[in-house]
C-alpha cells in the first residue's frame, strides 16, 4: 500500500443497533475506545478508526471507517478490502446487515 491509501473511508448503515466495543471483542478484534462515539482498531496488521455517524458505540445505527494506516510492508492488501472485511467480520459476529451509504 502506498501513502495514499491512507484516509480511505466507508460509510455504513446498521439494519439493527450494535454495540461495537461488544462485536469487535466476540470478533477477537484489538480495539480502544477514545470517546463515546470513536473505536481505533487494529485489524489484519491495518489501524483504522470507526466512527459512529448515528448512536454512540454501544448503540450505533450508522458507522464510518477509516483506514487511518495500512498494513505495514503488505503492498498486496486493497486499501478497501482491509475494510470491506472487516465489515463482513462485524456482520457476522452480529448477524446484522452492514449497507454501504
């Protein structure tokens, strides 16, 4: 991944609230909290940040993720697949649709 990758965001509604810090921990997923409404993860060697858009993280019903920093020394990962499973992740440890907006 290049320099440009970084920044790269989706956006996302939730079918059904989530509580995010409760997914990611069922996920097996690195995570800390830095507000009410900011989860930093680290995912698949990548960090992104996770931002709800609508509710807070213990009961978003719309979330935004950013790929803050890429996987280091991985130049094969798509900077929108490092989301887009991530994403896949969270839905199943949810059973929730994720749609992206």
């Amino acid at each position: 991944m290049e320099e440009a990758d970084r920044g790269i965001t989706r956006s996302y509604d939730c079918a059904s609230v989530i509580d995010i810090p409760t997914a990611l921990s069922a996920g097996s997923i690195e995570h800390l909290g830095v507000d009410s409404q900011q989860e930093v993860i680290i995912y698949h060697r990548a960090i992104l940040i996770l931002t709800t858009t609508e509710g807070d993280l213990d009961a978003a019903e719309a979330i935004e993720i950013e790929l803050w920093e890429p996987p280091l020394n991985d130049s094969t990962h798509d900077p929108v697949a490092v989301i887009e499973t991530l994403v896949a992740e969270l839905r199943e440890v949810t059973d929730t649709a994720l749609d992206r907006n």
